[in-house]
C-alpha cells in the first residue's frame, strides 16, 4: 500500500518507519514515517496513516486489496476527522485563523505538542511574547469542550483559561503555570503532598454539575483487550485469558456493592497534571477535560495507576531511577483504594487498572517494547490474582 501511495504522489518509495499504532473499535490505526526519492537526489520524509475504510471522505484515498479489505490513506496533516489541524500548523493560514478566535497575532513558532491521528491535536503558538495552546478536535466536540472549560474553572478546579473555540474543530487555552507532572516524578521524593492534592481534585470534580456521561469503562471491553493482547503475544494466551477472567470477577465484585455516578476527568493521567516547578507536590493545572462526565470515580483512579507504572517501566532500560519513582508513587495511590468509603472501590479500581494495563501492552513505544509488554501483563496480573 505504502508503494501505491508513493506512486500515487508521483515518487519512489526508499523505505518506511512505523511511527503509530492505534487501536480502534474494528482493527489499529498505523502511522508511518514514508521515505521517497526527489528530484536532485535527496529524500522527502512523508507522514502517512492507514486505516479500514470508512466510507468516501475529503482527502482520503481508498485503497481496495479485495479479500483483504478496503483501506483508507490520508497524509499528515490532511486529518479526516480533523478538518482544522492543515491550518493551524501553516503559519501562512494560523494568523487568520487567530484573528477570528479573537486573539491576532504573528505566529513565531508553531510546535505539535500532541496528536492523536482522528482523536485531537495540541499545538502551542508562540508571538508576540506569549503562547497560545490550540486543541484541535472533531468540530462536533468544539462547542462542548468550551462550555465545560468555563463551568470547570467556575468551579475552582485549575483548567486553562478558555480563550475562544471555533465550529470547525478548534479551541483557544491560556498557558498553564509550573510543569508537567510527568517530568517531576523523579523529584517527588515523599509523593504522599502530591497524591492529597490529586484526592482534593478529585473531589472538586465529583462536585461539578454533569451535563453528560463519561465514555465507558475500559473494563467493559475486557474481552478485546483479552483477544488483542493473545493474538500479539500468542505463548502468553492461557495467561492473558486467566487475567481477564480474574478481572471479570473483581469488576463483578466490586460493582456488587453499587456506587454513585459522578463527575471525572475520565482520562486521567500525569501528562494531564501540572504542578509547581519548585515544589511538585503541588498541583497548579489539569488538562484535557474533555472526556469528563458522569462515571466510576474508581476509572480515574485506575487509568490514574495504569499509566504511572506504563511510563515506569517503559524508561526501565533507560532511567531506572525514574522507573522506581513511578512505581512508588503507583503503590502509594493503590494503598488509598481500601480506605475509600465505597466498599467495592479497591475491587473495581483493580479490575479496571488491570484492563487498562493490558491496553498499555499492545502499543509501548520502547527500544524493548516486547519486554515492556510483558513485565506490564505482570502487573496486570499481580492486580487481580487475590480475587
């Protein structure tokens, strides 16, 4: 497919990367780093994603392998699903379009911070002595992303100043104080400040009115996981399917007991926190509330775990300093689970922190990826094998 995309452009292709691999609801998303040959002899480097085939859409290029399937192609940043992303990161089109946010000024330097192929982008803009943050999403979700930044930080909790949104897919934030979390971990010598002060955020969320329900819970898709992760690691199958049939049971046990929906981020992580750049037991922001709603709060908790001892332990070979300070501050927020007030909280904590897990697994991004797989269906393990 890669040599039909480069001769499509006209080109010949020299090689490829694989960049990405995202799951999706019916296969994985790949992404490539495509290498072609140009005129005077040099190389052109080309991102290109390919995907099942969704039906005809602007800028995609459907590519029909018969029995093997329909697949789409699209080049970066010609993002389908995010029709606004070509814009932003022209800076030939980016001064018009911060005109009409509300907020001209010339563009010095625009960087990607994230992207997510078809889920959203981040990118900072930098002129006129200050920085502007862009999130690029699917234009149905703008309006409401902006509506929620407003009713967040009415309600104290630390979120980007809302600066503008568009209909096209775009929303304007201020620049959040401190640093990330993730890049203070190794700092936090007694994590117990930092996680009292994730515990009062939590709450202060619970606290905000809910105008809709947050996505579902990693846990009810166990079973795809379970598949997944198999079909990857084939010599692991009887102990995968062990795992996800202990986490049937813990989740069953813990939501025996019931609970109260509330208001959660729903995909809360360290790279969504940020906290003082002198003292990082103290949290100064939290992004990307745009999954929050009504759900478990035992989901951001759980999703809160998963992700410290994925990052851990995909730097182990590396920084092993910083893998060890992650699993410390994963086994002092697991301790808090037993003592909350919900009686099936720790159970369904595990249960979905283990699932979560599982779906870490299938994509680390390593230089030992396939070790990194497998010391995390270890955790997974060792989460669910009391129950």
């Amino acid at each position: 497919m890669l040599a039909r995309v480069a001769a499509h452009l006209g080109r010949a292709a020299l090689g490829h990367t694989v960049t990405a691999v995202e799951p999706t609801d019916d296969g994985y998303l790949y992404g490539y780093d495509l290498r072609l040959a140009v005129d005077d002899g040099g190389v052109q480097h080309q991102r290109v994603f390919i995907e099942l085939a969704h039906g005809r859409r602007e800028g995609v290029l459907d590519i029909d392998l018969g029995r093997r399937g329909a697949y789409a192609v699209w080049l970066y940043p010609s993002d389908p699903d995010l029709p606004a992303l070509r814009a932003v990161v022209d800076s030939r089109t980016l001064s018009a379009v911060l005109a009409r946010l509300g907020h001209p000024l010339e563009p010095e330097k625009i960087e990607v911070i994230t992207y997510r192929p078809g889920r959203r982008a981040v990118v900072r803009v930098e002129g006129n002595a200050s920085h502007i943050y862009l999130k690029v999403v699917e234009p149905s979700k703008a309006a409401s992303i902006a509506e929620r930044h407003q009713q967040f930080r009415s309600s104290s909790l630390p979120v980007p100043r809302l600066l503008g949104w568009s209909p096209e897919g775009l929303v304007a934030m201020s620049e959040l104080p401190g640093v990330d979390a993730q890049s203070a971990v190794a700092r936090m010598e007694h994590p117990e400040a930092f996680l009292d002060q994730l515990e009062f955020l939590s709450t202060l969320l619970a606290a905000v009115p809910a105008f809709n329900t947050a996505r579902s819970s990693l846990v009810d898709r166990i079973d795809w996981y379970v598949e997944r992760v198999s079909s990857r690691f084939p010599d692991e199958t009887e102990r995968v399917r062990r795992i996800g049939a202990m986490i049937a049971r813990c989740n069953a046990d813990g939501r025996s007991y019931g609970f109260t929906a509330v208001t959660i981020h729903g995909d809360l992580h360290l790279g969504q926190l940020f906290v003082d750049i002198d003292d990082p037991g103290i949290i100064t922001g939290m992004l990307d509330i745009d999954t929050a709603g009504a759900g478990d709060p035992a989901d951001d908790a759980a999703a809160f775990y998963a992700h410290v001892v994925a990052l851990g332990e995909t730097v182990a070979q590396s920084q092993p300093d910083y893998r060890a300070a992650c699993l410390r501050l994963a086994s002092a927020w697991r301790s808090r689970w037993l003592r909350n007030r919900n009686a099936g909280f720790a159970s369904r904590a595990s249960a979905i922190a283990a699932t979560h897990l599982l779906g870490h697994a299938l994509r680390p991004i390593a230089a030992d990826s396939d070790a990194v797989s497998r010391r995390l269906i270890d955790h997974a393990y060792e989460l669910v094998s009391d129950w």
